[in-house]
C-alpha cells in the first residue's frame, strides 16, 4: 500500500519516527493498528449501549405512557 503524504505531514511523520526511534513505516502501522482497536471499542460501546434492558419501572411507565396517549387521541 502506498501512503501519499504532503511536506508537511511527511515531516511531522518523519519528527516523530526519529523521537521514537522507529522507522516512519513502523509509526503508520502503528496508528492505524491503534485507530482500528479504538473503532472496535467504539463499536462494541454502542451495542452495549443498544442492548440495555428496561428496568421494571420504565417498562411500566412507557406503557401507560402509551395507553395515555392512545386514549387522548381518541378522544
């Protein structure tokens, strides 16, 4: 895979490679693997979130929230 950087950012790459004491292709390889792993839990956070249940108490409350508002329309 070719990666096509500007000056600017070719440098910054450079910069950074030299502080870590990697070659800039190790450094690229490592952020991807880092923006992958972060993606991954980003998506495994919004299932979570998706897979929550109602409590006993909101299940309720939506009910009769749906009963209420049924009743209102056909009044």
């Amino acid at each position: 895979m070719n990666v096509e950087l500007n000056y600017e950012q070719s440098s910054r790459l450079e910069l950074i490679a030299l502080q870590a004491g990697k070659p800039s292709a190790q450094i690229l390889i490592e952020a991807a693997q880092y923006l992958f792993e972060r993606e991954a839990s980003n998506v495994s956070a919004r299932k979570a979130q998706t897979q929550k249940f109602l409590s006993e108490q909101q299940l309720e409350a939506r009910f009769e929230k749906i009963l209420r508002h049924r009743a209102e329309s056909h009044v």
